[in-house]
C-alpha cells in the first residue's frame, strides 16, 4: 500500500531510525509456563489461550538460548543481508522463573550484532530484583532493553472475564516499575474481544498515551478448539464483531493514541490448525492494507483526535 508514515508511526521506521538500519526479531522459545496456568493464580489459563500459549510464529525449541538465536539468524542473514537483531523472549511470561534462571537465559541472549534484548510477559510478573539485573546488563554490555507487557484491554470487566488473572492496577504499576529503569515498553492489545466497544477501544488509547508507553502491538482474536472461550463460541455465548469494525476500531484507536507512540502491528498472523475463528477467514496482510487504505479515503491518522490530556478536555 505504500508509504504508510504519514498514516501511523511505523514500527520498521522506528527501527531505522534507532539503529541506523534495519533491524530483525529472533524468536527465543524457552520451557516455562504462565502463573495464570500453573495454579499460582488459576490453572486454566486466559480463556483464549491454547495449551502452547498464543504465540505460534515462533521456530520449535531446537535447544539453548544461543543455538536458537544462531539458528534464526543464519536464516535472516542470507535471506534479507541482514547485521542488526532483537532477541525475542516471546512465548509464555519470561519473567515467571527464578532470578537466577533468567539471568543465565538473558545473558546467554547478548551475542554479537543483537543489539535488543526484548522480553515478553505478564504485568503481574514484573520484580524490581529482575529490572535491577536489565538495568546492569545494559550498562555492562550496551545492550538495549524492552518488555513487551500483555494487558489486552483497559476493561478491568473484560479482564475478569477473560480469567486473564490481572486487572489495569497491576498494569499500571508495571509500567511504573518498568520506566523508573528508562526501560521501553510495548503494550499488547486486544481490540475485538467480545465484552469491549467503541468507548473501551478509546479509553485503551487514553491509557496508553497517559502512562507514556512508546509502543502498541494489537491483535485480532482468534478463537481455538480446546479453550474455554473456544466452548463460548460453540454454544454462541459469544459473539464476534464484523472485519469492518474491527478496522474502524482500529483506525479509532490510532485517531486516540498520541502521535509518536510506536505501532508494531495492526493485526497479528493466527494458526489455522485446530481454530474456530481467525482473522474473519482473510490473510492478515489484506486487512492490514484495507486499514491502509480507508485511513488514506478518510483523511484519518494517528494522533488525530489525541487533544484530551493535561486538561486539555476541558475547553
């Protein structure tokens, strides 16, 4: 569809810019589960999430830390001549084992040319003993840190209903806790789960901008067999929005968010194995340019309706 900056801060762009040139993500799948799984907080989990959690573009654990990254990157290398990576802890909550575990998985991670250490994981996870050691690692090696916080939606409503085990209290604490150590942060929304409107989709941009978070990652839902929301949505108990408003929470969601907040994607890539619903059975990329497209009909962008912090709404 183009050049899309004049629409929304484009994650790759943001890259660019800080690194020089571009910069790629390597997936790190470690062995480890969620407090939301194991009994610490429930057993079962979010009700949208499968047995394997809800990342799937991730290559199959083929062993250590630095076997995984060499691995991956030999592919990216000789596919896109690539010099700079992130190093992804991306599945399950990564700060959800002993301190000194993930110190041996982090640093593992710092090789040459990984310039990003990104870390993925439950607002309710996040320990000051475990951002002190990031804050170290930093200064030692020159490493950028990020953490990727999973808050789905500002519903607290919402939240609860999804046994997501967490309400918006500890993911504002989080963030918090996160940004005393000038650690970047990136939210992860979900802008189409059944219970939320319009006004939920607004309020999500509000909180967003309000905390100073500097990247936005949203999904679509996707429904799998063997979850209890999978069950919902058998018996009809629940019930989807339209691909057309999805895309005009979206672009809703942009017109809120405050202009130089980060947007990684708009729409995740789901499995089609063992699904119910994803992504209205179209490519993900389709409804990612049809997003595109209507914002470039509708002279719409990010930030243009974010004019309602520091008493600003009072006019």
């Amino acid at each position: 569809m183009g050049n899309t900056q004049h629409l929304y801060r484009t994650y790759s762009q943001y890259l660019t810019e800080k690194y020089g040139e571009k910069v790629y993500k390597l997936p790190v799948n470690l062995p480890i589960t969620c407090p939301n799984r194991d009994g610490k907080l429930s057993t079962g989990g979010c009700t949208f999430c499968a047995e394997g959690g809800t990342v799937f573009e991730n290559l199959p654990d083929f062993g250590s830390v630095k076997q995984q990254i060499n691995g991956i990157k030999k592919q990216i290398r000789e596919k896109y001549k690539a010099n700079k990576y992130i190093a992804y802890f991306q599945n399950f909550s990564n700060t959800y084992m002993s301190i000194d575990v993930f110190k041996g998985y982090i640093e593992d991670a710092v090789m040459e040319d990984i310039v990003e250490i990104a870390i993925s994981t439950r607002p309710d996870c996040i320990k000051e003993e475990y951002l002190e050691f990031l804050a170290d690692l930093r200064l030692r090696k020159g490493v950028e840190i990020s953490l990727e916080l999973g808050l789905q939606t500002a519903n607290y409503h919402t939240l609860n209903k999804i046994n997501r085990g967490h309400t918006l209290g500890e993911f504002i604490d989080a963030v918090l806790a996160i940004k005393r150590h000038g650690f970047e942060i990136c939210a992860h929304l979900i802008l189409n789960l059944p219970w939320d409107d319009m006004d939920d989709v607004i309020e999500n941009a509000k909180v967003i901008s309000a905390l100073n978070i500097e990247q936005v990652k949203l999904h679509a839902l996707y429904i799998m067999e063997n979850t209890m929301m999978g069950e919902q949505y058998k018996a009809g108990e629940i019930k989807l929005i339209s691909v057309e408003e999805y895309k005009e929470r979206v672009i809703t969601f942009l017109e809120y968010l405050y202009p130089d907040i980060v947007i990684q994607r708009l729409i995740g890539r789901a499995p089609k194995e063992n699904s119910l619903f994803v992504n209205w059975n179209m490519s993900w990329w389709k409804i990612r340019d049809q997003i595109h497209k209507q914002m470039k009909d509708e002279g719409r962008y990010q930030g243009k309706k974010a004019d309602y912090l520091g008493g600003k709404s009072l006019r």
